[in-house]
C-alpha cells in the first residue's frame, strides 16, 4: 500500500481511484464495510482502490484537554488498512486551517482535482466540510453534476441489531469488557508503543515486565488482563502468550498510567523495541498490596489464570 501526506501532486497511478473516506478510528467492522465496498467497487472496474483520512482525529484539533480516546492512532491505523489490502492511503493534516475549508471546496479541489475519483463510497453518517455541513446528500448531488459515483453505506449490526461503533467500543472497553470490543473490532484492541525503561521492580520480584506508555491511545478500565503480547509491528510481528497491568502502581505510589506486560517464558531484552498489546480478557482490579510478598503471590495467581484464559 502506497502512502500519501498530501492531496497536491498525486501519482497518475491514483487517478481514477474508487475511494472510501472517513476518520475510521478503530477500524472496526462499521469501517471495514465502507472501505470494502471501495475495494469491491475497484475491483469490479479495474480501477485502484483507496483510501482517504485525516490526522490527527478533529477531537484532538477542537479539544486539545480531553482525556485520550483513540482506538487506533495513526500508524496503528494506516497498518490496518493497508490489512484489508487497499491500493493507496492519503492521510491529510487536519488543523484548524484545514477545518475551514468548505465541504464543496473539499469534493472540487481534493476528491476531484487531486484524487480523480471514479466512485467515492462513505459511511451513511458521514460529515465534512466547514461546520460539518457535507454529507452524503452533498456528494450524491455533486456527483451526479460532476460525473463521480457515490454510495453511501448503510450502518452495519450485530446480531442484536446494535450498530457497530467506535462509542461502543470505547463503552466495552472502559466497562472492563475487551471480549466485547473485539467483537466490534473484528480482532482484539491493541495498545502499541515503544518498550521504556522502569524502575526494574518486576525484574526484581520475579515477574519482569516491558512497560509501555499509552500516549494518545484510550484508557479501558484499570487492571490485569491476559493479553497477546506482540514484538515488532507488521507482518514481523511475532505474538506470546502474557498478563499485563494498566494502571497507576498504587503498590508503589504510582501515579501516571502505565501498561506493564510480563511475558511468559520469555527472556530478552525489549527495550527500545515496539511492543503490540492485545487485550483478550479482564483477570481483575488494579488494588494497592500491604507488601511485597502479598504482591508476588497475586501476580502468581493473575498468571496462572491468564494462562487458563489464553489456552
């Protein structure tokens, strides 16, 4: 999958694309639609499939302050994507300037002028533009004068007849429900970052741990899950079984949230290395321990039944 940072000089390759558009934090099964039916469409005629999505999410333009929320920050997104075997990503910058384009301007200068698009395919609540005034009814009526295709795909449920969403994801997830959200997801939620240095405490208590900072990434309830935990990004990822802890370290007076993955059987050194962590089930609480040893005895036993878990 070829990847772009900007919508001025594209590839000929590009033009003529069917293109799927949207934010697409999560990349759940919702999105998956939108952006198959893009493929599907290329597919049919022989065109490239794309896809078109901005960063950093608005949320975090509008609302700089807000608590973390993303479920897939960039590069775990644009992996996903390139996943579902798409052609070409464009990633377009959004900033405040960027907000202040028109939705009409957005369809004639980008979609149009840049990206030649044959067929654009959205969700059905997609918005865009300045105020948030395109919709789908504005890109079925400007394609139709402008000679582009459009579908707008309707909202995908489960058996329950609930829409598949990031809200409910983000609902699951801080509920203490990851079996849930990966049901939503298609796959487990992941927390990827690089492995930082600690204070080497789980080392020392027999438990070793690769710590990672969330950064922008949501934060699901505190406590201890058994996780696949994943060394490496891409198709070089290699996957091991292991239980982590999110939270503060109340034990040690902690107070940034930490994720800590001991993995089993495991001996090397990570640090500096990029470290995938998939929640597949909630074990317990985080809780503060009188001691040492009380400490040690729980986290024996969170490992034997993650262990159950994952088998």
């Amino acid at each position: 999958m070829q990847i772009y940072r900007d919508f001025k000089d594209l590839p000929a390759d590009l033009q003529g694309a069917a293109i799927a558009i949207g934010n697409f934090d999560g990349v759940h099964r919702g999105h998956q639609a939108v952006i198959n039916e893009a493929g599907r469409l290329a597919r049919a005629d022989d065109r490239p499939w794309a896809v078109l999505t901005l960063e950093p999410h608005p949320r975090q333009v509008f609302q700089p302050d807000t608590e973390p929320f993303r479920l897939t920050p960039g590069p775990a997104k644009e992996r996903l994507i390139a996943e579902l075997g798409v052609d070409h990503l464009i990633v377009l910058t959004f900033d405040h300037e960027f907000s202040q384009r028109e939705a009409e301007g957005f369809v004639t200068e980008i979609l149009i002028g840049a990206c030649g698009a044959h067929h654009v395919v959205s969700g059905y609540d997609f918005a865009f533009g300045r105020g948030r005034k395109g919709n789908c009814e504005l890109l079925l009526r400007m394609g139709q004068e402008l000679g582009f295709g459009f579908t707008a795909v309707q909202a995908v449920q489960d058996d329950d007849g609930t829409v598949y969403s990031s809200t409910r994801v983000r609902e699951c997830l801080t509920a203490a429900d990851p079996k849930d959200a990966a049901q939503i997801l298609s796959r487990p939620f992941e927390i990827e970052g690089i492995v930082e240095k600690g204070d080497a405490r789980g080392r020392q208590i027999g438990f070793p741990t690769a710590n990672v900072a969330p950064g922008h990434y949501l934060r699901p309830a505190q406590g201890v899950y058994a996780v696949k935990v994943g060394i490496g990004s891409g198709v070089e990822t290699i996957w091991h079984n292991g239980v982590a802890n999110l939270g503060s370290r109340p034990t040690f007076d902690g107070q940034s949230v930490l994720l800590e993955a001991h993995i089993f059987d495991y001996e090397g050194d990570l640090y500096g290395q990029t470290l995938r962590v998939a929640l597949i089930d909630y074990v317990r609480a985080e809780k503060k321990f009188d001691g040492i040893d009380s400490l040690k005895a729980q986290i024996a036993a969170d490992s034997e039944q993650a262990k159950e878990i994952l088998r």
